[in-house]
C-alpha cells in the first residue's frame, strides 16, 4: 500500500521537481526494505509450501525485483551526474 501511494503521489508530481527526485529516492528505499522483508519472512514460508524448483523461480524473481531496483537506483545517480555536467557547461 505504501509502495502504491508513493508511486500514485510521483505520478502527480513534475518530473523535473527536486521533491520528485526525493520521493523517488523514498520509493527506492521502501522498494528495497519490501524485498528485505519479503526475503526474511516470506521466502521461508513459500520454501516449506512449494517444490524445490517452484522455490527457485520465485527467489530468481525476487532477485531479480531487487537487481531492477539497484539499477535503477544507478541510472538515476548518472542522469542527475549528467545534468549537473550539462547546467555547469
């Protein structure tokens, strides 16, 4: 639900707002402690209740999630580097 609202509040908000970059960065950071907790408490749960090949695909996607995550924690890092360069030429 947080997740959601976040995004639903970065929806209505112009792109090139300094509070847009810092929700985005409070959606980084809730998207990543979600996958912490998802990895703590619910992978056990679904490794006791699925085969061992159903709990690979699900810990791949997990995985996954947060590797998208990271990366896009990265692209917005160089994009703001890029546009500091751009206003200082």
């Amino acid at each position: 639900k947080e997740l959601r609202a976040t995004l639903a509040e970065l929806d209505a908000m112009p792109k090139n707002d300094q509070a847009f970059s810092e929700k985005l960065t409070e959606l980084q950071k809730a998207f990543r402690q979600h996958a912490r907790d998802e990895k703590k408490e619910l992978l056990p749960a679904v490794q006791r209740a699925l085969s061992d090949e159903q709990v690979q695909d699900v810990t791949e996607k997990m995985e996954a999630g947060v590797a998208e995550a990271e990366q896009a924690k990265q692209d917005e890092a160089e994009q703001r580097r890029a546009k500091a360069r751009q206003e200082r030429e």
